[in-house]
C-alpha cells in the first residue's frame, strides 16, 4: 500500500481536536554542538570543540511533543523519570 500526498493530509488532519494519552519512558536528550579539529593520537576518536549543548525531550516526551504539533491534545503519564543531569530544562505539553 502507497501512503499518497492526499491521504498524509488526511490523517495529519485527523488529529485535530483529539485527546490523545501517551505512555512511556520519558528521557532528556542531550546535543553537544562543535566542531572537529582534529582526531585524537590515542585513539580513533574526533576531539570536539564544543561550541553549545542543547536538551530536548526524548522517548515519550518527544512523542507527546509531536502529538501535540499535530493538533491533538495530549496527556502524558511516565511512572519515573531519572535525571541524569540537574540541569533544568524548560518545556510545555
């Protein structure tokens, strides 16, 4: 079966007015942004400069995030969520 342009419309429009509850493991997802300059002499690795890091929802936080873009609304229940950094994260579902 072909997914067509007309039916991806469809059902991206078919999330509108929804409630939609999303169950899972929710995790921060960490980028760290730079640049490579060179690859270390100890191993086979590129070494970083590090220019920003960035933290984004991940797992089933990212999944209510894009539930949510796609116009329904969204309930998230996570049973625990273990931070593997105290650094704070901002964010809105």
């Amino acid at each position: 079966m072909t997914l067509t342009r007309t039916r991806a419309d469809q059902l991206i429009s078919s999330f509108a007015g929804k409630r939609i509850l999303v169950l899972g493991d929710m995790m921060l997802d960490e980028f760290i942004w730079g640049k490579v300059r060179r690859v270390s002499p100890e191993a086979p690795v590129p070494v970083v400069e590090v220019s920003r890091e960035t933290y984004h929802l991940g797992g089933a936080g990212n999944v209510a995030l894009n539930v949510q873009a796609l116009g329904a609304s969204v309930a998230l229940l996570t049973l625990k969520i273990q931070p593997v950094s105290l650094r704070p994260i901002n964010f809105t579902i």
